[in-house]
C-alpha cells in the first residue's frame, strides 16, 4: 500500500463548503459550526441541500441524487479549497455511485473531512481518486461544537499539519510491537458493509489499520470482524489502531472481543487512540505513511498530512 496524494493546506480565507452526504442536518447546529469555521477565518459556504430531508426515509438529509449533486458541484467548484460533512448517520452508500469520479478527478485534490458513515466516502476517494482524506469532527456535530480539543485538533491539522504529526493513546497495548503501513479504516461496520462494491479497496495489506463504531451490540462488532476475516481482508496488515466504542457493550467487553478476533494477526494493536465518536475525537489522516509504536502508544507521521 503506498502513499496517496497529500492536498494543500489551509490558509485564512479559504473557502470551505459543508455538504450533506448521509443523515439530516439540524440548523441550529450547522449555524453554531458555520461561527466556529468563521472564526477560523475561513469562508463556509452550505450547499443548496445540506438541510433536506428525504420525504419518505426521514433518516436521509435529502434525495441519493441531490446528496450527490452538492458533493459534486462543492467539489468541482475551483472557488472551493475544501469539502466538510455536515455530520454522519447513514446514506453515504446510497449516493456514492451517483458521482461522476471522472469529474472529481479532474478537479484535482482538495481536503476532505468526515467519520462514522462517511467512511463509504474515505474509501472511495482513496480507491477513486488515490487522495489523502481526513478522518475527524464535522461542521454540525456535536462534539466539534462543544468540544475544544476537537476543534483545537481538527484546526491544527488542517492549517499547521506539521504540528501534529503524533497521536497518543490513551491506553495499553491490546497487543504490543512496532510496525510501519499507510493509515486507512473508519467505522467498523461501515468498512464491512463496503466489501465487494465498486468502491471497496482489495484489503488492508500494508496498512496501518483504524477501527471504531457506534451503538453496536458485542456480536454485531463480532460478525463484522470475522466478516473482514473470512474474506481476507486483514491479511497482510501491518498494524490496527482502536479508536471509541461508545454506546456499544462495557469497555471490557468490547475490549475482550478485539483481543479475540484481532490478537491472531500477529501485528501490534493499540487502544484508546480517541478518534471517532467520543468526546474530544482526534483527527487521523488516511492515505500517509506512519510508524506504530503499540507499547508506547503512538502513531507518528512520517510528514504533514497536507502539504
């Protein structure tokens, strides 16, 4: 697995368009993450969809098609130097084969931001498009808005990349050793659900891989991981990073499940990394080179995330 391209940077005044590709959006919420991007000193603009909502499934902000004709267009414009997701939910599989990935390419990179369901979209912008995404906080989500370590990390990686080129971990090695790999991963069942579409990537051989998710039962977080097993798609992973499990079963629980279905690859797993659906979730980039120091409990970068 190699590197992917690295987008440019943000500098004051860029303008950044928030899009809508999965669940509804509350306005009140994507007013508040509007102020903290103007105080930023950067120039949100809303794509014309961001606050629909699907007539018949109420858990889609929207219609697949207008979903990802505001993606689209907010990337295609070349006023616009980065696209951020208004939050989560689901519906990003739903509009992902609607986007014409010939158009996006020619457009050229710029930074992408998201979790949770947007991990359809992680995928397929590396499988697509061959681009370093960032995996952190969205503009109308709830810890982006009250959480100053969220923001203080997300505004960090997107102006001065340089400057945190290390996550630490908050816990003990699941499984202790060093290795080196590409950074990729998302929502657990998410990446199992992205097995055998277009967009999928063949396995996370070479890979630095990150895993987490939301509100799953013990066995639903079984049945994917062996998923993943049973179709190969861990084989030749370097490495896995844990991130939130919240609103799944006791942290022991859960912990106990990891260690059975990922302790017999043979490769360094490290816990409590912060990144995903907790309180103050960091920033990861996929698509770059790092190291993995499981016993220390670090991910270093080899550079910048953007350049």
């Amino acid at each position: 697995m190699n590197d992917l391209t690295r987008p440019v940077r943000l500098a004051p005044g860029a303008r950044v368009a928030v899009v809508a590709p999965s669940g509804p959006v509350p306005e009140e919420r994507l007013q508040a993450g509007l102020d903290v991007l103007r105080g930023w000193d950067l120039d949100p603009v809303v794509a014309p969809h961001v606050l629909d909502r699907h007539g018949t499934f109420g858990y889609l902000a929207g219609t697949d098609a207008d979903r990802a004709a505001d993606l689209q267009a907010a990337w295609c414009d070349p006023a616009v130097d980065a696209v951020l997701c208004a939050r989560g939910g689901y519906g990003a599989q739903r509009m992902v084969d609607l986007l014409d990935w010939d158009a996006l390419r020619a457009a050229g990179p710029k930074v992408f931001v998201g979790f949770s369901d947007i991990t359809a979209l992680h995928e397929a912008f590396a499988v697509r498009l061959g681009l370093v995404t960032l995996h952190g906080p969205m503009a109308a989500g709830v810890d982006f808005l009250k959480n100053a370590r969220a923001q203080d990390h997300l505004k960090a990686t997107l102006f001065a990349p340089e400057t945190v080129r290390t996550l630490t971990s908050g816990g003990p090695a699941m499984v202790p050793g060093r290795a080196r790999g590409v950074t990729l991963g998302g929502c657990l069942s998410l990446l199992a659900a992205d097995l055998g579409t277009p967009h999928a990537r063949p396995g996370a051989r070479g890979g630095l891989l990150c895993l987490e998710d939301v509100g799953e039962e013990t066995y639903r977080l079984d049945r994917c991981l062996t998923q993943l097993l049973r179709a190969g798609w861990l084989d030749g992973v370097r490495g896995v990073l844990l991130g939130s499990w919240e609103d799944c079963e006791t942290p022991e629980r859960v912990r106990a499940l990891l260690a059975d279905r990922l302790g017999g690859l043979g490769v360094p797993v490290a816990g409590e990394f912060g990144f995903g659906h907790c309180a103050g979730a960091l920033t990861v980039p996929f698509g770059v080179s790092a190291e993995l120091d499981a016993d220390a409990g670090t991910l270093t970068l080899d550079g910048p995330a953007l350049r």
